[in-house]
C-alpha cells in the first residue's frame, strides 16, 4: 500500500506540471463553456436547457484531452516495463495511476462547474447538482478511459486511437449524467433512476477498467 500510495503521488505530481494536461482540461472546459453561448445566441431559455448537457459534454471533451499522459510519461522514461515486471500487481498499479489522474484532471474540472453554470443561466442549485453528476461520473470516464490509454500508449500516434476507443465507451456515461442533471433541474423523470444508473456504471468501471488496462498493457509490452 505505501509503494501504491507513492505512484499516486507522484502521478498527480507529473499531472500539475507544465504540459501534465490538468490546468489544459480546465481551461479546454472553460473555452467550451464560453464559447456556446455565442453559439446557441441570446435565448437565456434554450441556454439554461442546455445548460448540463453543455457542461457535461464538456467535461467528458476536456477528460479525454489529458487521458494520453497517464501512461506516456511511465512509457517515455522505462518506467512502464518497471511497473509491468514489478511484484505489486498491475491491475491495483493501474486502479492506483487512473485514482491521481482524476484527483489531478477530474476534480479540478468538478471545482470549476458550479462558476461556469453561471455562464449558461443555470441557478446555483442546479449547478451543484450537475456538480454532483460528474463527481459520480467522472471516474468511470477517467477508469473507463485508462482502457484506451492503455492500448494507444505504445502505438505511434496513439492519441488519435485513443479517441476512437474511448468516446463509444463514453456515451452511455455522458447520457445517464445528462439525464440525471436534467431530471433534477426541470425533471419530468425522477433523479433517482439515471442517477443510480450513473453509479452503476461507476462501480462497473472501477471493476473493468484495471483488469483491461493492466490486460492491454501485458499485451503491448511484449
């Protein structure tokens, strides 16, 4: 546990650096947000409509834009053959980087919904409650994502098979966090139901996602 403790640390220490891709995610979320007002025009109405599913899409755009680092950095130096042949096992290695780089790409982006709501017309209650979404969301798009970065780390150009991997995979995260967000604000469906679902798939992918990742790594390295 002490070895597993010091990879997360360091991880979300190679995360904050310059180019790690947590302070890009942020500032990706806050240019999507920006930007669709001037897109959607000055209806306040159809803004605040669309207020979660903007904030969500958002995320899950600015998630996927630092999922590459989370093995590259292990790849680029030796360590990733280290970790692969060490006695810890992989599956608990891989649950462990997929933990810090949701503490270092995914909180941040959770800290920052409640102020940009404020910029699509959302209420403070509405906004906390979307906040609320994608902190249960965002693992399984981080654990659910790891799977991807696991396959691509070792394919030149991995990053643009990384896409194409993990957004299928997303959707049906993206879908129940949206359908929570909009049942909780304007309903007419219960929260409850989406939201359980949402944790759900939570659950399942802290589950898959290692034993894939670690699968995937095992097979690329040898």
């Amino acid at each position: 546990m002490t070895a597993l403790a010091a990879l997360i640390r360091r991880d979300i220490r190679i995360a904050l650096r310059v180019g790690g891709g947590a302070l890009i995610g942020v500032l990706f979320f806050l240019t999507v947000v920006v930007l669709m007002p001037f897109a959607i025009g000055p209806d306040l109405a159809l803004l605040t409509r669309l207020g979660p599913a903007i904030l969500w899409l958002g995320a899950l755009l600015a998630s996927l834009l630092t999922l590459d680092r989370m093995f590259a950095a292990d790849h680029e130096d030796g360590s990733l053959d280290l970790i692969v042949m060490s006695r810890t096992p992989l599956e608990f290695t891989c649950a462990a980087k997929a933990l810090a780089h949701w503490l270092a790409a995914g909180v941040p982006l959770i800290i920052a919904t409640p102020v940009l709501g404020l910029l699509l017309n959302l209420d403070v209650a509405a906004t906390l409650t979307v906040a609320l979404t994608l902190l249960v969301g965002t693992p399984a798009l981080t654990f659910t994502g790891m799977i991807g970065a696991a396959l691509a780390v070792t394919l030149h150009r991995g990053g643009l098979l990384l896409a194409v991997l993990v957004l299928p995979l997303s959707i049906p995260i993206l879908i129940f966090g949206v359908a929570a967000s909009e049942a909780a604000i304007s309903g007419p469906l219960a929260f409850g139901t989406p939201f359980s679902i949402l944790c759900a798939l939570t659950l399942v992918s802290f589950v898959i996602g290692p034993f894939a990742a670690a699968a995937s790594l095992r097979q690329g390295l040898d």
